[in-house]
C-alpha cells in the first residue's frame, strides 16, 4: 500500500481561536502583534483584516490607517504550537499519526485511513467541515510525499488530492515557496529568473546543488519522493492499540458498554494470538464536540479475559460524559508481559499468588480502593523483627527464603516500637510490671529471653531481649530490653 500524507494549513490560526472564544468578533478585522526591534509587528490576521490589505510583517502603525477599526492583540510566545498541540490531539480521530507543523500546519499519516470516511475526497470534505464548524478556515492537500501534500495545501487553490505517482505534475506549476526553502534561496531563485519550479525541475541534481545548495536539492527530492522524509507522530505509537470508530455518535450507557466491549475483545485477541496478556491499558474516547477523555486500569496479572477487562473499566463508566455524543473509542495496551501457562493452575484446588483467579480479585479490589491501600509481604533475610517482611505488588515473585516459624511472633508489630518503663527485680529477667500510655499492667506470666543480635552495619543498638509477657486481664504483650537497658513494647498477641 503506498503511502498517502495530508498537510492542513490553518491559514488563520490564531485570530479563529479568538474569535471562536470571543463570537462577537467574528466579523470584525482582527490581528496579532509582536515586538522586532523597538517596533510591533502584524504576525498573523484574520481574512477581514486581510481584506484592508493587512499582512504579516507590516508596521502596527501602518496597519492601523489602512484598516480602519483593527482590533490588536498581543502574541504570547509558544502560543501557536500549543494551538497546534491540541488540534494534534483533535485529529485522533481521522489517525493516529500527526505531527506538529510550525508555525501553522499539521501533518498527518493517513495511509489506511481514507477509507473510513468513504475515500480520499470524503476524508478532507469530512475534515475541512468538521474544522469550520468548530471556527477554523482551513486547507488541506493530500500526495505520496509529505513535501508535495504541503506544497498543494499551502499554494493552491484547486487539485488539493494529487492522485499517486503525480507528484512531478503537481509541483511543476507551482512557486518555489512551495518546496519550504529558506527565504534567500528562494530570493536567489527569484533574481534568476526562476519563478516557478517548473523552470529548474528538470536540471541535473549536480547543477541544483552547485548553485542553490544541498537544501534545494533536498526539499526538491523529497517532495518528488525521491529522498526519504519521516512524519514523526505528536504520540509515540503504541505497540498494541485498537480503534474502534462509531458510524453515528453515540450517548447511551448501553451503547458505550457494548462499543467498548468490542474493542477489548479486538485487544485481547490481538494478544492471545502473540502470547502476551495485558498489565495496564488506557480507554480514550472522542465526542463530537471536539473534547475527549480517559479512562486508565491495570492489572496485577497478565490478562487476555475479555470480560475481566471489561469489568474494570465499566466500574469508571460513571466518569464518562458523552456529551452530544462520541464518534471513536481508541483502547492502548500501555504495558503488556508474557502470558503465564494457564493449563497447569487451571483446576488447582488451592489457587497461589500466580492463580488468575487470585489476581483477577485483587484487580476488582483495586478498583475500588485503590492498588496502593493492597500489600503482598514475602520473608526476607533480617534479624530484627521489624525488617523480617518485604512489602512487594509483584504475585509472581518468588520468596528467597521460608518463613521462621520456630518462635512465637505476634501479627501485630508497632512501627517504630514504643518506650515503656518497667520495673524487673532482677538483671536480665523479665518485668515485675511496666507502665504504656499511663496505663499499669501487672505481669502474671513471662517466657524468655530470647536474644536478637542487631546487624551492625545497620544499626548500632547491639542487642535485643524480647520477652512474652501476659498481664493479670489475660493481655499478651511482646516486649524488649535493648543493651542501653531501655524498654520497649514491640508488638501484640492475639
């Protein structure tokens, strides 16, 4: 299939957003300004201004006597490409390819994409209506080569689709402004005689290059497709994405459920097939009037269930706000792993972290209250009691070590452990009483020591001697005394 590019001009970009902000201004002579050297310059103008005569790069001043009632405003900088950037993200819809073009343009990749809209015609027909309707004057051009698709949208006004091969025949009647040289080429091409790039088209690339320069050459035989020239998308592309565009806009619960359902089934297909299940994904939906918004879940295991996935994004449904209606759904699997062998787990009758089942509960958890409010705690190699778990989000990691379960531990620890006074009749034996939060608890019961040396390359405390200790109501307490002889309250038992 051969490539197929489209460049949109928006020949008054930045006077249609104000006047798309401001209604009342939409018959009145508008232009922006901006300072050069001590003085305003006009940078851009609507069409009523254009009308008086005002064009970029004339005089505040002067604009001001030829065009009676001008309203200026200032230009902020960067203005323009944050304009671009938002109507980059407008064309989503029509593909998924588009590309910033400063000072005014977009470029998109529409190879595969015309179809949609019922050919190439269709497609900018559909576009420059679209674009009017929200307040733009635009002009596309459609070509085999990013260069010729400019060329056609920027300096003409008729044959905007040039047909594939034509690229040659179109450019020939043109100017050599088409070609998007720098201004003294194009001021040396001019005191040449040459007007139009019919009259150089046809010399030899040497002779090109002797007398303009490489950037002649260049620009020339990418836009003849000759030399190569990249679109490099607004987005990276991600590796598994799905679109699912809608005939007539869409506003209902039902039919925003089944849209979506089909497109996850598009998606988990895809990965089935190539052995990978999904981990997080992003739902991105279009409406009608311009705005969209996104819906993001992932997963604690990789899925392919179609009804899995869809159950997690339909509990976010209620956020979605379809307005006058949406026209594309676009699902992006933004992190995928291997697919782990479901065969072996399938009638397991005690399901482990690994098991889909377990996992699949955890992610419907998730959704509710958040994956940061659920912990996994695998052993790890530590002597103090407070450093014996690890906090990990991972089910398919593995323990490096088997829990101690040699001595008693209570499964409620106090993080940090909290100073209490105690009284013990003799060195190294457990308490008589001990006194926490101004509460007396009289020692019915003791068991220990038990000595727990502290790593020193971590703290310098030396040594613990941990007691069990039960009080005259029957409450169990965990205590210790450190080497300094200070105690403390560690933890609880049940």
């Amino acid at each position: 299939m051969p490539k197929r590019f489209v460049s949109i001009w928006f020949r008054y970009l930045l006077t249609d957003w104000k006047a798309v902000k401001d209604k009342s201004l939409g018959e009145t002579p508008l232009a922006f300004t901006q300072p050069d050297h001590g003085r305003m310059l006009i940078c851009a103008q609507n069409i009523h201004a254009e009308k008086y005569g005002v064009r970029p790069g004339m005089t505040v001043a002067d604009a001001k006597i030829i065009a009676p009632g001008l309203l200026l405003f200032e230009d902020k900088p960067g203005h323009n490409l944050r304009l671009l950037k938002n109507l980059a993200e407008w064309f989503l819809r029509y593909t998924p390819s588009v590309m910033i073009d400063p000072p005014e343009g977009l470029l998109l990749d529409v190879t595969g994409c015309t179809h949609l809209k019922g050919g190439e015609a269709e497609y900018l027909k559909n576009i420059v209506v679209r674009l009017k309707g929200l307040g733009y004057t635009v002009r596309p051009g459609m070509a085999d080569t990013i260069g010729c698709a400019w060329a056609v949208a920027h300096c003409t006004d008729a044959g905007l689709i040039v047909a594939p091969g034509g690229q040659r025949n179109a450019l020939m009647p043109l100017p050599p402004a088409a070609l998007r040289l720098k201004n003294d080429i194009l001021t040396k091409l001019n005191q040449l005689g040459f007007y139009l790039v019919s009259d150089f088209i046809h010399m030899p690339k040497s002779v090109i290059r002797r007398r303009f320069g490489n950037d002649l050459v260049l620009r020339l035989y990418q836009a003849l497709g000759q030399e190569p020239e990249f679109l490099i998308p607004l987005a990276e592309p991600v590796p598994y994405s799905e679109r699912y565009p809608i005939l007539e806009p869409i506003r209902t619960r039902e039919a925003i459920e089944h849209a979506v359902h089909e497109l996850i089934d598009l998606l988990c297909k895809r990965l089935y097939g190539e052995g990978l299940g999904l981990r997080s994904a992003v739902l991105t939906y279009l409406r009608v009037d311009g705005k969209s918004g996104q819906l993001t879940i992932g997963t604690n295991h990789p899925s392919q269930r179609t009804d899995h996935v869809f159950k997690l994004f339909s509990q976010h449904f209620d956020q979605i706000a379809p307005a006058l209606g949406i026209e594309l759904f676009i699902l992006d699997a933004t992190k995928t792993e291997q697919a782990i062998d479901k065969q072996s787990l399938l009638w397991s009758g005690r399901p482990d972290s690994k098991s889909e089942l377990v996992a699949e509960l955890l992610d419907n958890i998730a959704a509710r209250v958040g994956a940061s409010n659920i912990h996994r705690y695998l052993p790890d190699e530590h002597y103090l009691p407070e450093g014996v778990a690890k906090n990990t989000r991972d089910l398919t990691a593995s323990p490096e070590s088997d829990w101690r379960e040699d001595k008693p531990r209570p499964l409620q620890l106090l993080d940090p452990p909290e100073p209490i006074e105690a009284m013990a009749l003799t060195p190294d034996y457990p308490p008589k009483l001990f006194m926490h939060r101004k509460n007396r608890h009289i020692i019915a019961n003791a068991d220990g020591p038990e000595r727990i040396e502290c790593e020193w390359w971590e703290r310098p405390e030396g040594y613990r001697d941990y007691f069990i200790v039960e009080d005259e109501e029957g409450r169990r307490y965990w205590i210790f005394c450190n080497a300094d002889k200070y105690w403390y309250l560690h933890g609880y038992f049940p």
